[in-house]
C-alpha cells in the first residue's frame, strides 16, 4: 500500500523524505544533482543571492534566493529536512522566539488582543469569538481602520 510523506508525495519519490527512509526501501539515487555544478563558494552559509529582472513597463523586480547552509552530516528523525546544523540553530532559535512570543501574548496581549480576552473573560464569548475572526480576517488591522465591532 503506497505510503505519502507530508509533502503529498509518495514517500518513496519525495526527495526529502526518501533519504529517511532504510537502505532497502529507498530508491536508487542519482550519483550527481542538478545544482552540484555550482562552485562551493556559492552554496556556503545563508547567502543570499539576487537577480534583477526587467519587467514589461520598465521598472525592475529584484528577486532573492536564500541559499540553506552547507550540509555537514546533520540528521534527526523529527526534522527530516534540515541536513546542516546552522539550519538546526536557525530553527531553534525561530522556535524559541516563537514561543516567547506566545508567552507574552498569554499574560499580557497588546491592543485589540487584549481587548478580545477581556470579552472572553467577561463571559461574552459570542462577540470575543466575532471579534477575533474579524481580526484575522483583515489581519493586519491597522489602528483606526475600525473598532473590531460586528455588526
């Protein structure tokens, strides 16, 4: 029965998710990839690269490619992806800010937030639930664009 990784592929064909999987369910892969061809230089670290690109009415669109760190042996099975330690670092620190965040959301939310878990706490769950769909619904509420009421 064929298994989907979480990318909604076959597990088997997902090239992220098939390198976790044991040396006699993985498919055979390729002996040389796409983006080797590249000089080391340009793959080390977080760069990050840009282009320019002309577009029809003369002004010009900058695009930016962030490049991963380089892959030096670093493998966990809860994060199949990350192949590089600084990845690893990034993404704990993402994680730790994140989770400050929530934090002081939970005792002390700013502005119309906090106005919601006063509803809330007021018992009036009905307009508190109204309000913050509101807010994610035009998120991101300017102040002044409207007092979060439903009409």
């Amino acid at each position: 029965m064929p298994s989907f990784c979480r990318h909604n592929r076959f597990i088997e064909r997902c090239p992220i998710c098939s390198a976790t999987l044991p040396d006699h369910l993985a498919p055979a892969r390729p002996t040389s990839r796409p983006h080797a061809a590249a000089p080391p230089s340009s793959r080390a670290g977080a760069r990050v690269s840009a282009r320019t690109h002309n577009r029809r009415n003369g002004e010009q669109l900058r695009v930016r490619h962030e490049q991963r760190a380089v892959e030096d042996g670093y493998e966990n099975q809860l994060l199949p992806g990350l192949r590089a330690s600084a990845d690893a670092r990034r993404l704990a620190g993402e994680l730790a800010f994140a989770a400050a965040r929530l934090t002081a959301l939970e005792t002390s939310p700013p502005g119309l937030y906090g106005e919601i878990r006063e509803l809330a706490r007021a018992g009036q769950l009905e307009q508190a639930s109204w309000v913050c769909f509101l807010t994610v619904y035009l998120s991101p509420l300017q102040e002044g664009d409207g007092d979060g009421e439903g009409e």
